[in-house]
C-alpha cells in the first residue's frame, strides 16, 4: 500500500498496478481472441466492460478490440502474433485506488459520473475523475478500484479525500 486514508464508513489506498494491454488489429478479431483465450488459459469477456477472473489475473474488455489484463503480482509475458494484435505493458503508468466501505456509493456520488446502481459487481466502465480518465472496477456492493494514471494518483488521491470529507 503506498498511501491510505481511512474515514467513516469509507477507506482509501493506493496500490502500484501491474497491466498489460492487448488490443487486436480490424479483421483479425476472431483469431487474435482465440490465441489470446489460449494464451490466458480461459475465455476473454464478450462486452465491453466485462471482466473474466483467470487464477491471478483480472481480464477486462475496455473496447471492442481492447483488453485490459490486471495482474496480483509481476505481468506475464506474452507474445502476440503481430499479424493478429499486439501487447503493451501500463503498469509503469496507472496506479490502482482502492476504494472500500459501506461510505462508497456515496464517494462515488460526488466524484465521477457512474450510476452505482446499474453497475453490476465485476463490471468496468471507463469514465472521468476531476477531468482525469479512469477506468473504475466495481469489486462488491462496498468496493471498487480506480486505474488512474500514475501522474495524478496523488492529486485523485487528495481530491477524494478533500471531497469526501466536505460531504461528512
């Protein structure tokens, strides 16, 4: 964890993200999926904002022809045919903001334009965070993450706890 916040009913931490990309070329969709389902050991989630658990990773579709692999420890390295798509690691570049607590969905509430409700558990959706890209993960009823870009984490990290604390 390399920073914390914790207020009522709501906690906050940050955490270094290891992602890789994969993003498949037009008309090459189906046989770059079938060589990343076998390349990832499962299917790849169909829609766009869907995810598929695979042991220690989290595989999210971002966009039609983009996913997002979410990795627990170092990222695997995988080649990808270069006729059929090609990987690109993000990790240097995103931190991850975990957001836990029953005081969520209110924080969301005040922070990024997301309906909570609607949002299925295990769902992704991108969106933006005080003029920022996110992408947000909806964990649980009472947790999510927020992939930002390393060089706001701190300054998202701030907002949020300055935003939070003004609607305590």
């Amino acid at each position: 964890m390399a920073d914390g916040s914790n207020m009522a009913g709501f906690e906050m931490a940050a955490y270094d993200c290891a992602i890789v990309q994969f993003e498949g070329w037009d008309g090459a969709m189906a046989p770059f999926e079938a060589e990343l389902d076998r390349m990832l050991g499962g299917p790849l989630p169909k829609k766009v904002g869907e995810t598929a658990r695979h042991d220690r990773w989290l595989v999210i579709r971002i966009a039609p022809r983009r996913f997002w692999l979410l990795c627990d420890g170092p990222p695997p390295i995988i080649d990808v045919d270069p006729e059929l798509g090609c990987a690109l690691p993000l990790g240097e570049g995103r931190m991850r903001l975990r957001l836990s607590g029953e005081g969520v969905k209110h924080v969301l509430e005040g922070c990024v334009a997301v309906d909570w409700e609607t949002l299925g558990d295990g769902r992704a959706v991108q969106t933006g965070l005080h003029r920022v890209p996110v992408l947000l993960l909806r964990r649980s009823a009472f947790e999510c993450d927020l992939l930002v870009p390393r060089s706001f984490s701190k300054g998202l990290t701030e907002w949020i706890a300055d935003a939070t604390a003004a609607s305590t």
